[in-house]
C-alpha cells in the first residue's frame, strides 16, 4: 500500500491525524515512519505538545500492525503503553516504528487467524536532529469484529 493510501485512511478513521497533519514518510518491510509539522502540534513553550508526540507514537504502532493484517475491519486497541520523554522536540515530530521479526510477526498473525485475537509488544521512538527524544512501548492487541 502507497503512503498516500495509508494516510487516507488514518484521516478517515482517527479524525485527529488529520488536524494533526500526520504523513506516512514511509513503509516497508523494515518499518513504517509517520510525520507531523510542528505548527499545530506545539505547547507553549514552542516545542512538541506531549500528547502530540504520544498520539503519533501509538498511531506508528497500530498502522503498522493493521498494514501487516491486511485488514481494514479488524480492531486494534492499545492495553498498555508507556513513554519516556528525553529530549523537547522542536522541529517536525518523526515516529518510527520498527517491524518485529518475521518469527514474531507470524506467530502474530497465526494467533489472530486461529483466535481471532492476538496481542504483542511494539517498541517505537521519535526521533529528532539524529537523537531519540521519545521512547514508546505498546502493547497492542487485534481483535476480529464480531457479528
């Protein structure tokens, strides 16, 4: 799928990546890489609201376990999450979420096929002017629509 393609549905979906002005800078076997401008994501001190960071940060790791599902009906919630704020952000806000293994990927997969539920921890990191500022761990966890 284009990021073009991905950024369309974030924006139909969750209605905030669009006031946020989220882009997909990038997807592929390795990672998937989502940006926002910092103009209407900044707090009072003109660096990057928290939230903002947070809100990009979960959203790297649900899109990069509904690409890899393939499957546009299925519910991906976040159980647990954490952060760690680092660094102020104070340009463009950069969430890189990197693909688990192929072992752990598909035993994911084979789990949601079987369950209908599966779960797994994704770590992801926002980076700026080459230092991590922000470190995220989620765990997340796909659920097949019932009825």
């Amino acid at each position: 799928m284009a990021p073009r393609e991905i950024e369309e549905f974030f924006h139909a979906k969750i209605p905030l990546t669009a006031a946020m002005r989220v882009r997909v800078e990038s997807w592929d076997e390795r990672q998937l890489v989502v940006t926002a401008p910092l103009e209407p994501n900044h707090n009072h001190l003109g660096t990057a609201f928290g939230g903002s960071l947070a809100a990009l940060l979960v959203l790297a790791g649900y899109g990069l376990l509904w690409l890899e599902l393939g499957d546009a009906e299925s519910h991906i919630v976040v159980r647990k999450s954490s952060f760690e704020y680092l660094l102020p952000v104070k340009g463009s806000l950069r969430a890189i979420c990197p693909r688990p293994s192929r072992e752990v990927m598909d035993e994911f997969k084979q789990a949601f096929a079987r369950r209908g539920k599966a779960r797994l921890e994704l770590h992801a990191t926002i980076e700026h002017e080459g230092k991590t500022a922000v470190e995220f761990r989620g765990l997340f966890v796909a659920l097949r629509p019932q009825g």
